[in-house]
C-alpha cells in the first residue's frame, strides 16, 4: 500500500467485519498500484469473482474498442450490423432505452444465440429512446450478438484479444475454477431495492429469471456461458487496472468521451431506482454509487461490487466480494470510496 493510505486499509478492516465472506479492494493510478488489500476465509491476492453487472463495464469498454477501430458505430441503427433486429440504435442497446429488459420466450438464460434471435423478434416495451430502464440480462444478449455480427467471434474471444492478459475470464476457463470464491447472499438479501410496485415486480422476475440463484451463480455452466451481462469473473486487481488503462489512453479521447457522455437518465421506468448511463458505463448516481468523485464512470454489480474510474484524479478502482448484500443497506463499497477521496 502507498504511503498516505492507511485510513483505507482501516476502511477495509471494517468492511470485513461487515462481509461474512471474503473481500478485496484495489485502487491504480497510471499504473502505480496505491492500494491491493483482500480478506476473508480462503482469499488469496489472486482469488477470482463473479463480477455479476460489473462485466457490463468490461463489454462497454470491448464494445468502445471496437467503436475506436471503425467496426460499430453507437449512431447507427442495430439493423445495419444485424439485418433481423429491426428496433432502435446501436446506443440504445448501451444506454438501457431499447426498450427489451426480459426475453419473452421461452430458452435457457445461458444459450446467447436463442436469446438473441428471440429479442430480435420481439416487440419493444416502448419506442427506442424513449424511456430508460436496466436491461439487467438483455444487455449481455444483445451486445454479444452486435459483437459476434461485427468480429465473426464470440464476446469472450473478443475480451480476450483486446484486452490482453488482464485477469478477467468472459468465460471462465476450467483451470481457474480453482481460483473461484464460492458465493453466499446475506439473509435479507434481495434485488430491485428500490421497488414497491407488485405489478412491476413480476417484470423483473421475468427480467431475472432466477439467475441469482446460490446453485446458478456458483456453477460451471453459469461461468462458462459467456453471459456478458453478469457472467464475467475477474480479480479486484484487475479490475482496477483495466480502468486505470482507460484513464490512460486504452481509448481515444473522443470515444471515451462519447462513452462517458449522458446517453440516458432517471427514474428505471420498472425498478424505481435513479439511473444515469453513458454508452454502457454507470455514471454518477444520486446514491453516490461512485463515491464523492465529481466524475466517474464504471459499473457496479449485483450484491456490492463497484468497478469505475475517477478520470479527474486519473485512478481505477474496484471491490470484489463474495457476500452479495442488498443493495439499499450495503454501505461497504461507499466507506471504501469515501475513505480513498479523503486520501487524495
């Protein structure tokens, strides 16, 4: 740890005794490594988790890559890279407007290639653009296609050729399962916090599909599946450099500017929940997800992960746990954050 950061490594002390599993945080800047702390019941430096909605962060910043290199453009409609789908804009898909939070049909949540053609076919919700709310698993169909239509391979190929030898699986192979923290949920957990409408609750459950599931989230098949909407694992070291990278030059200025620029915000017009959403990053929230910095962008994941950077103060950082803890009461990524402004 650098020098000067020590109330973060009291922060993380804390935040263990607040996780009934492991935990670990990592904070980089322009390459410099200022904090890498991990705990818990049979953490290592190297442990790997699911990442759950933090790979979303991972695909926004595959999928800006690819926008860098000419092959997709946010602009332009989806039809122009794949003929079948007739609804909205590439940015709508990253933005959370198209309009398709839940696959209608009836296909395993693991198969991209079904889902994809059933979103094709089905109608949107409400016209493109024209209203915001987290497509928590279409998200992952949809881009997954746009980049095996654009790249003739599938999402995990592509993370793995651009972004090198970064610790992060899209598709974890069998020989890191070794490395893999098994996954608890707290006793009160439970998603869309922030919901109190019992019609709009059964949207989400189509949303989800059980797929935060113990058995679900801790087997093979969910890590193997390439879901790059939730199915990424990674460690917090590595996470934490990725964004770094960004801050310095992964991207061209102007892509990550469009990227990081408001492409949509709100109220999530089904869970309630304050929004705001670059081409495929979280921006700043009025909950603070992304701490007290003035700018930011990332993505958080299910039960506590937060993955981002702080472009101002040119850092990446990120929070991997092992106990998924509700949303609404999980205070443990934001004294982590709280606690590295106060150091800067």
């Amino acid at each position: 740890m650098a020098p000067g950061f020590e109330p973060v490594r009291d922060a993380f002390a804390t935040v263990l005794e607040r996780t009934a599993g492991g935990a670990a945080f990592s904070v980089v800047r322009r390459g410099e490594v200022l904090v890498e702390l991990w705990g818990g019941p049979g953490w290592a430096r190297d442990t790997l988790v699911v990442l759950f909605s933090g790979t979303k962060g991972v695909v926004a910043t595959v999928m800006a890559l690819l926008h860098a290199r000419g092959l997709i453009d946010p602009a332009s409609p989806v039809s122009r890279y794949w003929p079948e789908f007739p609804s909205g804009d590439v940015s709508h898909v990253l933005s959370h407007t198209v309009g398709l939070p839940y696959v209608e049909a009836d296909v395993s949540f693991l198969d991209n290639r079904a889902n994809a053609r059933a979103l094709a076919a089905q109608r949107p919700l409400w016209t493109p653009g024209s209203r915001v709310a987290y497509h928590a698993a279409t998200y992952g169909y949809l881009c997954t296609e746009l980049i095996r239509r654009v790249t003739g391979r599938s999402a995990g190929a592509v993370v793995r050729s651009l972004l090198g030898d970064a610790d992060i699986h899209l598709g974890t192979p069998a020989s890191e399962d070794h490395r893999v923290a098994r996954l608890t949920r707290s006793p009160d957990y439970r998603i869309s916090t922030f919901l109190r409408d019992p019609g709009r609750r059964r949207v989400v459950e189509k949303m989800y599909r059980g797929l935060l599931e113990p058995d679900t989230i801790n087997s093979a098949a969910y890590r193997r599946a390439e879901l790059a909407a939730g199915g990424a694992t990674g460690t917090a070291a590595a996470m934490a450099r990725l964004y770094d990278r960004i801050c310095a030059g992964l991207l061209p200025r102007p892509v990550l500017s469009a990227a990081t620029s408001t492409w949509s915000s709100g109220i999530d017009a089904i869970n309630d929940r304050p929004v705001h959403f670059g081409l495929g990053y979280e921006l700043p929230d009025s909950l603070g997800t992304y701490g007290p910095a003035r700018a930011a962008f990332g993505h958080s994941g299910a039960g506590g992960g937060r993955h981002g950077a702080w472009p101002e103060a040119e850092l990446g950082f990120s929070f991997t746990t092992s106990e998924l803890q509700p949303e609404d009461t999980d205070r443990r990524g934001s004294l982590l954050l709280e606690a590295l402004a106060g150091c800067l």
